[in-house]
C-alpha cells in the first residue's frame, strides 16, 4: 500500500518536469493507475480486517 502511495505522488511530480503535456498526460496515466491499485488494496484490507473502515 505504501508502494502504491507514493508511486502516484512520485509519477505526478515526475510527469510536471516533463517538457511536453503529452508527457505530463502519460504520468498522470500511470499515477491513475497507481491510484486504481490502492483503492483495491485498501478494500481488500477492509474486507480481510487488516483495516477498519
């Protein structure tokens, strides 16, 4: 969960110091990504009791 955490923070700060909003697109891209896996992660968390709601 914490991999995925930071992987969306670090592929928006990565996709901004691109050159081209074409390259900004495709990081966010990937931190939407990123974002779908922690989502599920935290769900799955939820249901197996690791987390409460």
């Amino acid at each position: 969960m914490t991999r995925a955490a930071v992987s969306i923070a670090s592929n928006i700060a990565e996709g901004e110091e691109r050159e081209s909003h074409a390259e900004s697109a495709r990081f966010l891209y990937f931190a939407k990504g990123s974002s779908g896996e922690l989502a599920t992660q935290i769900f799955i968390a939820i249901e197996i009791g690791v987390i409460e709601k």
